[in-house]
C-alpha cells in the first residue's frame, strides 16, 4: 500500500510539473496594491509570516537519521524561508502547528495526508494568531502536499480572516511546483489580496535560497532598517502644495502611514489656527494612521501630527520631541510664509 502511495504522488508530482502553469494561469490574482517602496521600522509591526512545514509538525522518533530523512529535522524548507522574510521584513513570524502530528516516517506522513485531501479534513491547530486584525501584510508560506497544500493551511485560513490584506505566498515543493496550491487559498480567502508574485523553490534548493527570497522581499518593497533614522524622508518625492491667498508652500512628504494618511485626505479645505508662539495647525475630520510612522525630529519646518489630540502641525520654530508626535514631511519652499497663515487654507497634491 505504501509502495502505491509512494509512486502514486510521483505520478502526481510529474503531472503537476506539467499542469501547474495552465492552472496558475487560469486563476485571477489581484495584482497587490502595494506599489511603493516601503521601509519597515519599529519591529515590521504590521507584518506577518505565517508558515506551515513538517519539520515543526511531526513526531521525531529519537533513531531518526538527519542525512536520510532531512525533511523532518528543524529547520524545516519552509522553515527557513520563513525565517529570511521574518529577518528581512522584521515582522512577527508564526508557525502553523496541528494538535495531532503527523508521523516522521515518509510513507506514513503521505498516507495521512493523502487521507485528509481526499476526505477534506481541516486538521486542529495548536493556536491561532494573536489579533490578526493588527497586520496588513502576511507572507504565507507551505510546502506542496500532494499537488496542493497541506490540510493545517486551510484551517489556519478559516480561521485567521486575511480579507483585505496584502498576501504574499512563498512555496517549497518537489519536482510538482505550486500546483494547485494557489487556486486553494485563494478559493478558500477569496478576499485577501493575493500578489502574483510568489516565490517558490525546488526543495533541494532551499537551503541555499537566502539571497533570492531576500531579494523578493526587497523587490516587494520591504528593507526592515534597524536604524529609525535611515529612513529617507523625501524617497516617495510625494509633494503637497498649502495655498494661502496667492502664496503657496511645498512640503516633501515622508513614506510613513500618517502621510498616507493625508495624502489619501487631499484636496482639503481647512481652517487654520494658531497655537503657542511657533505652531499653526488645524483638525482633520479623520485620525491619521500612526502604525508605521517616524516621530517629529526636524525642527522648524516640520509638518507634523500630535495623535494625541488630533492636529496636523506646521511648525515654524524649535520644538520638543514628543511620543505623540510624528512626522509627516518637511519643508520645501515657503517657510517664510508659514507664520502667516490664518483663516482658510487649501492643501493640495503639487503638480
Ligand atoms: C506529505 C507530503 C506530500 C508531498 N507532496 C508533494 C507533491 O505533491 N508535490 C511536490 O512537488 N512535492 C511534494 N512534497 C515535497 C515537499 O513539498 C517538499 O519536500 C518541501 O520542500 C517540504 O518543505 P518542508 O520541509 O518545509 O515541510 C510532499 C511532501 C510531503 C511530506
């Protein structure tokens, strides 16, 4: 019976070779909507890796030979892809664990899976994450079980909700590829933004993949800097214009999610007020995103957000750092001017 198992999934792995193109091709993947180069800092706080592999889910039985069966031996292909992203990307890493594991041995590791394909079982997990409502991005990433995924990631997809997030998939298999894999998480997370950039590797190859899964990550727009400061604040070039009569002052803003924030608000009509003897600020009707953003240090010139109580600020003197106080950009052309705004002001995308 295991003999049969055995030369039934190579069958299957051949075919798979053959089929996976015209399978990946007939699915329709949003193209993610991240489309801009993004530092990760504080932590990669809104990152997640999810990943499933044997090697974390297997009963190792103590006269296990590590040169024969490497599949089971932490760390396992997936494993240690998982661990590149989650050191690249500087997010938190998560690794899917049944409650049941499955046995080391080959043949009998095959044959349940091969059961739980063929009778659909969602196999319990150990635990799921923790507020998965805090995460925007997830790398998610399996080995190819039997020309798809193992069971365990369609229970973790059930029931970790990852509609509306950006989804990047990372895949180790045998000579069989992606397979059918991606048509299962995506049927089974139909709203998750899956990009169409998966990376995938022979797993023989995994172990030496650490320059090109980092690349991938860095190719999506993701460089974890352990240096708050390296952030470069005009990288995006995102410039916004403040209209006060026939004046105009440009700001450069900065890559962090409350200029985003703003940048998605614009155009906007406000009024301005004057606060302390070196501030002009005024209330957007909507809080600004504060999760990936660096805190005000520039000095005059600084347009700034005090999440505390809800203001933009433009500063044109000194002031103190603050925890509640983060930045937004700096000052083009026109700090000058920025004293004498008052009444209604316009802000604006500059041209
Ligand atoms: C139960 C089981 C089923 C597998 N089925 C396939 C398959 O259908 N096609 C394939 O290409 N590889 C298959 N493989 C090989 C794995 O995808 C590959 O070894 C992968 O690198 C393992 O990653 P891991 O060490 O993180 O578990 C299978 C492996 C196991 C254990």
């Amino acid at each position: 019976m295991k003999k049969i198992l055995t030369m039934l999934l190579t069958l299957a792995m051949s075919f798979t070779l053959v089929a996976c193109r015209t399978a990946e091709e007939s699915v329709e993947i949003e193209e993610s909507s991240r489309n801009k180069e993004t530092t990760v800092e504080g932590g990669g706080a809104n990152i997640l890796i999810a990943y499933f592999t044997w090697a974390e889910n297997a009963v190792l039985e103590e006269d296990v030979d590590v040169v024969t069966s490497p599949s089971v031996v932490v760390p396992g292909n997936v494993q240690q892809l998982a661990t590149w992203i989650q050191e690249e990307t500087g997010g938190d890493i998560f690794s899917i664990r049944v409650t049941d594991p499955y046995l080391s041995d080959w043949d009998a590791c095959l044959e349940r899976a091969n059961e739980e394909r063929g009778s659909d079982v969602r196999p319990e997990l150990q635990e799921n994450v923790e507020n998965i409502d805090q995460y925007d991005t997830v790398f998610l990433g399996y080995p190819n079980w039997w020309y798809g995924v193992p069971m365990a990631l369609l229970s973790f997809l059930e029931q970790n909700d990852l509609s509306g997030k950006d989804v990047y998939l990372f895949c180790s298999h045998g000579t069989g590829g992606l397979a059918n894999s991606v048509e299962q998480i995506v049927e089974t997370s139909p709203e998750a933004i899956i990009s169409d950039s998966i990376f995938d590797c022979y797993e023989e190859e995994a172990a030496s993949s650490e320059d090109e899964i980092r690349s991938w990550v860095n190719d999506l727009g993701y460089s974890f800097s352990e240096e708050p400061n390296d952030r470069d604040d005009t990288a995006s070039q995102r410039q916004i214009s403040v209209r006060i009569d026939d004046n105009t002052i440009v700001y450069a803003l900065n890559d962090g999610s409350a200029a985003d924030s703003l940048y998605e608000m614009l155009p906007l009509s406000v009024e301005v007020e004057d606060y302390s003897t070196n501030e002009k600020i005024f209330y957007p009707e909507e809080g600004l995103d504060t999760s990936n953003s660096p805190l005000a240090q520039g000095g005059s010139g600084t347009l700034a957000y005090y999440e505390p109580w809800g203001d933009v600020v433009f500063f044109y003197g000194e002031y103190n750092e603050n925890p509640g106080l983060f930045e937004l950009g700096q000052i083009v052309s026109g700090e000058e001017l920025i004293n004498q705004m008052s009444g209604t002001i316009t802000i604006e995308i500059a041209e």
